[in-house]
C-alpha cells in the first residue's frame, strides 16, 4: 500500500466523522428538566438558562456527544439516569443550589450521604469517576465510529489498488493471482487506516468539545483534500506505469544494442582471424613459390615431403585433400 493510499483513507476517514456534544436546544424536556431543577427543593426558583448550560458541562463530554442532537440527547439522559445532582455542601448546612455547589454523582451514594457535607476524599473520588467516565465514553464513541471509518478506508484504497496491480500484471510483472492478493491486501490495509483514524479522531473529539468543533469546521477541507489526493494519486498510477514501460523499452533496446555489439566484436575477430590465416598463407606460398627445386625423383620426394609439412603445419590432413598421405613419406635412396 502505498503512503498516498495511506493518506488518502486517513482524510476520507476524517472527513466522515461527525462528533456532536448536546446543547440545551437538543435535549428532551426530561432532560432538560434535570439540568434546570436537579438538586433544587420544591418550591425554590430553578436554575437560569447559563446555570442550566454549566449543569449539562458538568456531564463528561463524551458522555453527551453523538453524531447529531438526537444521539446526544439519548447519551445524555442515558448518564442521567442513575445520578443524582448532589450538593457539596448541603442545604440544611446552607448550601446553594448554584452549579458550582454541585456534582453529578451516583443516586445510592448522595443518598447514603444524607445531610452531610461532601469531604475532599468524596470530592477527589468524584472527579476520579469524571475523568473515567469521559474516557470510557471517548472509547465507546471510537470503537462506535471505527467501522464506518473502516469501510470508507477500504473504499477509498481499493480502486487505486485494483488499477496499480492491473497495469503490473499488463507489464508481465506479476500474475493475476499474485495482483488480487495484493488487492485485498491493500484494501485490508486501507481498511485499518480508516478504522483506526475514525476510533482516534471521534474518541478525542467526544472528549474535548473544542476539537470536535475543529473537526467540524474542517471535514469539508478534509473532504477535498481526499478528494485531491485521490485524483492526484490517479495520475501519478498511470504516470508511474507510463515512465515504467518507457523503462521496459529503453532496456530492451540496450539489451539490443549490446546483443548486436557483441556480434559484430565476433565478426570482427573471425575477420582477423581470417586475415592472419591469410597472410600465413601467403608467406608459406612465397616459400613454396621461391624454394630451390631440385632435379630427379630424389628432388620430387624432397618437395612433396615439404609440401606436406607445410600442409599439416596449416591443420590439413588426407581429409581434407586426397594428395594428401595417411602416413609418412618413405624415403628413396639413390643406389649405389
């Protein structure tokens, strides 16, 4: 898979993932009850709509985010509903009903409590449970975005995939098997980098409101980016298979051009070979031509054993010629 593939899914992962924390116009009117009369005795005036805000802030944020408002609300009366908002310091120890003397804590335990105020270990435990609790919701809303993620990874590798191994087997480089295992290899892959920048990218982004505002704000220059890459990552395919049969060419011309080269080296040596052959010739025709002859049959033997040496010198046998003897020339004496 290559870094544009890569990069690619990762953007378009990106830009699918929507992360919405609820606001008091999202919420249902049970929710919104809780937020603005929690904790507050009958007949006390409830909270203002700032106080109520500060209320739903005092929930996890990954505890009331979704995808939309609707997702939000259930999210956050799902929180709700065993909780209670607790007082740290008690009303009958004249504490306010003001967000910043409340807590979100379990219904058993406020009530376990009584009319006692909250100690700092209580308090320290609380805020322990807060922490948890958004990171177990930031978990939960990755593992939740992860598939879709997953799926737009895989959608986005695939084609350029599928269109990268095509043209390697229409160079002869690989097989049609070894390409389709590279496919589903690479969109595997593609698969993952998506899944695991949505889990990444939604578990931060339920955690911390303000980076799921950014997020918001950039998913359509996430989008084109994708895009843009894609269509950039579409070219430089058939640029990259273009340039590699250039390549294919060039190198089968030099494999010609050597091929070729190496012939004519052969040539040239025969030719040199056959001029030097030659030129021996020559000379053993001129000691032939300018020996002495001398007269009689003594004479004849002497030049026809000459002519032999020169003959078997040269590498020719009685196959090559039939003047030619199979065996030694006897030697004739003059009679005494």
């Amino acid at each position: 898979m290559s870094d544009e593939q890569e990069h690619n899914s990762a953007f378009n992962a990106g830009a699918n993932i929507n992360v919405q924390h609820a606001q008091l116009q999202d919420l249902s009117l049970s929710a919104a009850r809780r937020l603005y009369k929690g904790g507050i005795r009958p007949g006390e005036p409830i909270r203002t709509r700032v106080q109520a805000q500060e209320m739903l802030d005092k929930i996890p944020p990954s505890q009331r985010a979704g995808i939309d408002g609707k997702f939000a609300d259930v999210s956050t009366q799902k929180y709700l509903s065993d909780k209670h908002a607790s007082h740290i310091k008690p009303h009958s120890k004249g504490g306010s009903n003001n967000p910043n003397n409340i807590k979100w804590e379990n219904a058993k335990d406020n009530i376990a409590r009584g009319d006692k105020t909250m100690t700092w270990q209580e308090k320290m435990r609380l805020d322990a449970k807060w922490q948890f609790d958004n990171l177990t919701g930031a978990v939960k809303a990755g593992f939740q975005a992860a598939p879709l993620g997953a799926a737009v990874g895989a959608v986005t590798a695939a084609p350029f995939s599928l269109l990268t191994n095509a043209l390697r087997v229409v160079r002869g480089e690989i097989s049609a098997q070894e390409a389709t295992t590279a496919t589903l290899k690479d969109t595997v892959m593609g698969g993952a980098v998506g899944g695991a920048t949505a889990f990444a990218t939604t578990a931060v982004a339920a955690a911390c409101p303000p980076i799921a505002i950014a997020l918001t704000a950039a998913a359509p220059v996430l989008a084109v980016v994708g895009t843009a890459g894609m269509v950039y990552e579409f070219f430089k395919i058939l640029d990259d298979h273009r340039q590699a049969v250039r390549n294919y060419y060039q190198s089968l011309t030099q494999q010609e051009l050597e091929h070729l080269q190496a012939i004519e080296n052969e040539l040239i040596y025969e030719h040199q070979k056959n001029l030097e052959f030659l030129a021996e010739t020559e000379t053993i025709n001129q000691e032939i031509t300018n020996r002495p002859i001398a007269p009689g049959v003594e004479g004849a033997m002497q030049r026809l054993r000459e002519s032999v040496a020169i003959a078997q010198s040269l590498g020719l046998t009685s196959a090559d010629s039939k003047l030619l003897p199979d065996s030694q020339i006897p030697h004739f004496y003059p009679k005494q």
